[in-house]
C-alpha cells in the first residue's frame, strides 16, 4: 500500500467543487460536486487520491466523521494592508452619515493614507500578519490584497513591499494588486495625481503587482480617467480589476467589460447594459455583502440577476478599516440571507469562482486530483451549516499546501 502524508476519511461530505474549468454560471454553482462519506489523499502538498474507501498508508490519518471537508476559502477582494483602525466612524455612520459625507470629512480612505504614511514598515508588516492569522483561523487558504492606502510612490512601494515579504512567511498566499487610484490625495489635481499614477507609480511598482485596481467613482476617479489607468497598467503587464458602481452608477461595469477586467467588484448601482457586457465578456462579478452591511445600506448588489444574467458571481471580505473582517464564513451568511443566494452558490462564490477572479483555478479552488492541497475541515454535517450556523467559527482544521496549519485539537 502507498504511503501518504496524511489521509482525510469518513467525511459526511467532502465537497470537491469538481469537473468544471472555467467560472461557474447561472444553474452551474449549485454543482458542488458532494461525495458523501468519503477519503482525500495528500502527498507532497498536493492532493493525490478522492473517493470512498481509499487504501494508503499515512502516519497522520484524520477521521472526519460526521465532518465537512471542502477547498479552503478565497478571498479574492481584500485591503489587507492598512495602519490604524476606524471604529470612531461607527457614530457618524449610526447619525446617518454616508461614506462621502466621512470621506469629506477627512475621515475614511485620507484618515487611512495618513495612518498608513506614518506607520513603520514594521508596524505594517504585523498588524497585517494578525489579519492573516485571523483569516487562516476562519478557513481563508488564500487571498487577495491591495496597496492603496500610500497614494504616494514611497508608501504604495512600503504596502506592497510588506505584502510580499508576508507572502514569504506566512502560510496564507497573498496575490498582489495596485491601487494607487484609491483616492486623489490631499491637495492634488485628479488629473495630475492619474498623470503621476501611470508616469511615475506603475513603472516602479508593476514588478510587486499582479493586477492592478481603480476606484472609479463620482467624486473620485472617473470613467475616462479610470480607463487610462487600467490601459497604462495593461502595457505594463497588470490584469485590470475595478471598484465598480458601488455608490453611484457611474458606468463602471460597462468600463470592466470595455478593457477586459478579470473582475469587477461591488456592482452596487450598476445598469443592466452594463451587466450585459460583463455577460458578453466573461467579466466576473465579485460580490462584497460586507460594504453594504458595515455601511448600514438597505440595498445589497442584486446577486440573484446577475447569477440569472449569466455572470459568474464570487464573494470576497473587502477587508478594510471600513468593513473590517477576515471571515469569509459571514460573508457566505449575508450572501445566503441578504443576497439570497443559495448556500451552494455562495460557496462556489467563496471558492472555485473567487480562484477564477484572481487567476489561480488551475492550482486552487477545487479537490482534484494534482491540486493544491489547500483544505478545511468544518465541524459541522454538510455544507448548508455554513450559512446556517451563523456567528461562530466552524473551522476546525486547515490545511495549506499540505500541511497542517490550524487544528482545534492541537492549537
Ligand atoms: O472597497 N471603496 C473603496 N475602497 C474600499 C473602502 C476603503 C476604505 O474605506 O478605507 C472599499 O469599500
Ligand atoms: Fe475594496
């Protein structure tokens, strides 16, 4: 008998998200792809062997009796690194204030930026291990994570320095994004500070970045301003992302479909043409239930249309002082209770389609064979407990690349 590493068995359900190799659309992301009561293997970091009654050897064999085992969670929307913390704006949002109101107020994303200039490298680097601590805890295997709280050369280089040298370290995979076009930093011309995004930002930065992500947006960055900054980080290899229609309807979701944004994130306000080219060029359309919650909004993105358009839907934190949370497992909730979701498609949204929205289904997001042996282990029956046991942990075990990385037991 072959030797593994380790031998996950009995699961009640082990939820593989197998047998499709491209985003999940429309009746697709109920196909969650359960077997029931049944074993994954894990040699060498990757995933070997699933289905019943598998024969291995392994010194580390864990019984996930009564358990469910499924692809750790993606987070393909996150503002992981930031100085500081913003709880004091909780009373101005609970008066009524909107975000522009404490934006113009020189609360929001300036208080941020000036937090996040003072801070040391080192300050940095473990207030932003904490956030990644918390999100292994929750069953985050990977995630994405923006610079945008410098909105100078030095500060967007300090971010995305700090994001790498965490990517180095810490078992959570962090893939890099540029958004130096976050806000227009005090005392500039938009169109001067958009000038020194693509002539002076970009070239220094587009080494440290995968993609890189514009917050367009009346009274920030506009459409055409938008445009020139995503088609400046294309020639420099960047993927455009875009912070689209999420207060005003500004035609973001068109601008997605227009430059071949891998994703277009919040989708708010969006008009249905502009869905419809997102539709036409397979933009994805990733959903962040948090903003709306911490925010205190009535509306949440209209999900279930875009799911009924034909856009593949995935789900992400936003992680930020503004929605400060690492936890996926509550962002499946208000997906499920706010967005009406289904508990299947919200976990596709958290997992293969969140891969797809950073580029990375090939390697994670699914338990297949030759993946990534990237897997959580819940305590609870079947997937539906996610979104129905809600405000506790139900992470049990994770394991990242192979190893183990959280156990309840042992921790
Ligand atoms: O995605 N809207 C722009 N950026 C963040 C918020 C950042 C902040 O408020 O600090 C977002 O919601
Ligand atoms: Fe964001």
């Amino acid at each position: 008998m072959k030797t593994v590493d380790i031998l996950i068995k009995n699961a009640n359900e082990l939820v593989t998200l197998k047998g499709q190799n491209n985003p999940r659309k429309k009746s697709e992301m109920n196909n969650l792809g359960v077997l029931n009561n049944s074993s994954i293997a894990i040699n060498d970091g990757k995933i070997v062997d699933i289905g019943k009654n598998l024969k291995y050897n392994s010194e580390k064999v864990i019984d996930a009796k009564g358990k469910t085992v499924m692809p750790g969670f993606i987070d393909p929307h996150t503002h992981l690194v930031f100085a500081g913390s913003r709880e004091f704006e909780l009373d101005m949002k609970l008066k009524g204030l909107t975000y522009m109101d404490i934006l113009k107020k020189g609360g929001g994303i300036v208080y941020t930026v000036n937090q996040t200039r003072k801070a040391t490298e080192k300050d940095l680097l473990e207030q932003s291990k904490t956030r990644l601590d918390n999100m292994l805890k929750y069953g985050t295997t990977t995630c994405e994570g923006k610079s945008g709280y410098g909105l100078n050369i030095e500060t967007e280089l300090k971010i995305l320095k700090v994001q790498k040298k965490l990517n180095e370290t810490h078992p959570m995979d962090i893939v890099p994004t540029f958004l130096g076009a976050h806000a227009v930093p005090q005392d500039y011309e938009t169109r001067d500070y958009v000038d020194i995004i693509i002539n002076d930002m970009i070239p220094k930065i587009k080494d440290l970045s995968t993609f890189c992500d514009v917050f367009c947006e009346e009274g920030v960055f506009t459409v055409d301003q938008s445009k020139k900054i995503l088609e400046a980080g294309k020639s420099q290899g960047l993927i455009p992302k875009i912070h689209a229609d999420e207060i005003v309807d500004t035609g973001g979701a068109s601008l997605a479909a227009d430059v071949g944004a891998i994703s277009a994130d919040h989708l708010l306000m969006s008009n249905d043409n502009g869905l419809k080219q997102m539709v036409k060029k397979g933009v994805i359309g990733v959903m962040l239930p948090g903003t709306p919650f911490s925010l205190m909004m009535k509306n949440y993105p209209s999900a279930r249309k875009m799911i009924d358009m034909g856009i593949p839907i995935a789900l992400a934190t936003d992680l930020n002082p503004n929605c400060w949370t690492e936890n996926m497992q509550i962002i499946i909730q208000l997906a499920c209770f706010n967005m009406k979701l289904t508990p299947a498609e919200a976990i596709t949204a958290a997992t293969y389609n969140a891969a797809c929205a950073i580029g990375l289904e090939n390697i994670i997001g699914s338990l297949e064979k030759g993946k990534q042996a990237d897997i959580i282990i819940l305590d609870c029956p079947n997937h539906m407990f996610i979104p129905y046991h809600f405000g506790i942990n139900l992470v049990k075990s994770v394991i990242k690349k192979g190893k183990i990385v959280i156990d309840k037991q042992r921790n």
